[in-house]
C-alpha cells in the first residue's frame, strides 16, 4: 500500500483589508486578497481555497503558481467563478516535480472531498 500525506503549506494567505501607513502604496486587491504577492511567481506547486469555516472548496496544481491562483479568482471560467466570495484562505505548496502535483492534486481532492473540483472526484 502507498502512504501519502498531504504537504505543509509553503504559503498561507488569508482574505483581508490594507491597512494603510504613511507613504505606503495602495494594494488593489484581488477579490479580497491583498497578498497574493507572498505566493512564488516561477515556482510550480498546488494551491487549496479553503473557506471561513476550514471546509475545501477547490483544489488545482500550477506550473506557476501566483498567475494560476490570480486566474482563478479573476477569470471567467474558473470552475469557482461563482463561489469565489467564499474563498477565505489560500494554502500554496510547493511541489516541483509534475507528476508528484498531479498526485497530490488528485489525493488532496478525494481525501478532503474539495467542494467545487468536477474531475478527478472518486467519492461522489
């Protein structure tokens, strides 16, 4: 039998406002999430949107993981366009190697029954 368990996430962010001092920038932010900057740009990995109460929403893996999560809260045919105000937290794991994202992706899915992931899904 094959163990897996889930990675520790590299990077956890969370829905919140700026708060402004001094001379700092404004940070427009992307529904609701103002440090999508803390998640790698060239690093390949799988990010998991949680919502307030801990539950899975979306599971998806990324050659480059901050464009890939900007296009899911900003794009028109995510599979979480219409649940996207109920994403809280983003979890980012950096896992290089493309076959072990596709495991993850798929184990992290089915374990955790991610609420809005349509392919991959054994336990429906």
């Amino acid at each position: 039998m094959i163990n897996i368990s889930i990675p520790k996430p590299s990077v956890s962010i969370t829905e919140r406002q700026q708060i402004r001092r001094n001379d700092e920038p404004i940070i427009t932010p992307v529904s609701g999430f103002i440090d999508l900057h803390q998640i790698p740009r060239d690093k390949a990995g799988i990010f998991m949107f949680f919502n307030i109460n801990d539950e899975l929403l979306f599971v998806g893996k990324a050659r480059k993981l901050r464009q890939r999560v900007k296009k899911h809260l900003e794009d028109n045919v995510s599979p979480i366009k219409n649940h996207r105000d109920e994403v809280y937290r983003i979890d980012v794991c950096i896992v290089e190697d493309a076959m072990e994202r596709e495991i993850y992706e798929t184990y992290i899915i089915n374990e955790l029954e991610a609420k809005y992931n349509v392919e991959k899904v054994f336990y429906k």
